[in-house]
C-alpha cells in the first residue's frame, strides 16, 4: 500500500509525462493523487519542490540500476557491455520515468537541488571507479577522466535514447546495444585487453 506522499509524486510524475512541467498545475496533480490542497501542502511546499523531490527519487533508482549490473569480477569489456545494457533496459523498462529524468527535468526547479544532485552524482562514480580503478591499472581500460569514461560509455547510448523517448524514433533503442557496445569498447578498452568473439576472456 502507497502512502499519501508516494501517491503525489506518482501522480505529479504522470502529470508532468502529460502537460510537461509548465502545463501541470498542484490542482491536477491534487486530482490525480486524490489528494486535498492541504495534503500536498503538507509534504511539497510547490510544484517546483515535488518537481525537484521526484528528480532525485528517480535519479536514486536509475542509479541503483546501473551499480547494480556491476561487480568487482567483471573484465572490461564485460563491464563495458553491462553498463551500456543496464541504461538501455532502464530507460525501455521504465520510460515515463526517463522521460521526466533526460527530457522534461528543467534547470529553474534542478537548480535548487543541484546540491543532492552531485552528491547522488558521486556515489554512482565512486561505484564505477571501484570496478575500473583496477583495470585501468593493470592496464585493460585506458586512463581517462570520470566524466570522460562516462561520456564514452553513456553518451551514444543517449542518443538512441532520447531519440525513442521523444517519439522521434520508434526503434527499440535496445536494437543497438551490439554496436553501441563494440563502439564503446573500441573507445574505453586498451586494444591489447580487446578479445574478439569467441576468445577466452
């Protein structure tokens, strides 16, 4: 069973999915959750702040996803290829969700939580890094930044994404994880640690 709060944020999401956050109005949202005026009052102090507050929980469980197709045992390239398919599969399996985090999220009301935002933004880093620290010193994933390495592994599959997300592409982005993964390990793995098909890894 939901609590009172858990059904604002539901509803503010669908609502946002429908209108965008411009077009959603407390009274909408109120309607959708079946919630009086001093209920959301009591847990949101504005739309902006359940706007914020649903960023977060989503950003929190995108992030859970990805930590979790990880472990210490993963080889590069084994790595590389989860990462890729944990954002692909997140973004189809739970898309009104993706759409609110990569397209309708907006800088006025993120600004405002841009604090929690990086700190949620680190813990997924420092879990990666704990997996690739020591390949990059043994010398199977090439030295690069944090934010380059997920620019590499993340960036094109985003593409895909908002592509589908938006309905400018009807395509199962999940259509692309293949390549996108070959591309990927061409950019991020040492060319002596890349074993063709077939190869023990």
């Amino acid at each position: 069973m939901t609590t009172a709060r858990e059904d604002l944020l539901a509803a503010g999401l669908a609502v946002f999915d429908r209108d965008g956050f411009e077009g959603a109005t407390v009274a909408a949202i109120r309607t959708r959750a079946r919630a009086s005026n001093g209920s959301f009052f009591h847990f949101f102090g504005s739309k902006k702040e359940l706007a914020g507050t649903l960023f977060l929980e989503i950003l929190a469980r995108y992030h859970a996803a990805v930590i979790a197709a990880l472990d210490g045992s993963c080889s590069a390239q084994e790595g590389v290829a989860r990462l890729i398919r944990a954002h692909l599969e997140w973004v189809v399996n739970s898309r009104r969700e993706a759409r609110y985090l990569f397209e309708i999220s907006r800088s006025e009301w993120t600004e405002e939580i841009r604090g929690a935002q990086r700190a949620q933004n680190s813990r997924l880093a420092e879990a990666v890094e704990r997996w690739r620290a020591p390949l990059v010193e043994r010398g199977e994933l090439l030295p690069m930044t944090s934010l380059l390495f997920f620019s590499q592994i993340i960036g094109p599959a985003q593409i895909f994404c908002r592509a589908w997300l938006s309905g400018r592409d009807r395509t199962d982005p999940r259509a692309q994880a293949d390549i996108l993964i070959a591309c990927a390990i061409r950019a991020v793995v040492a060319p002596d640690a890349i074993h063709k098909p077939g190869e023990t890894v």
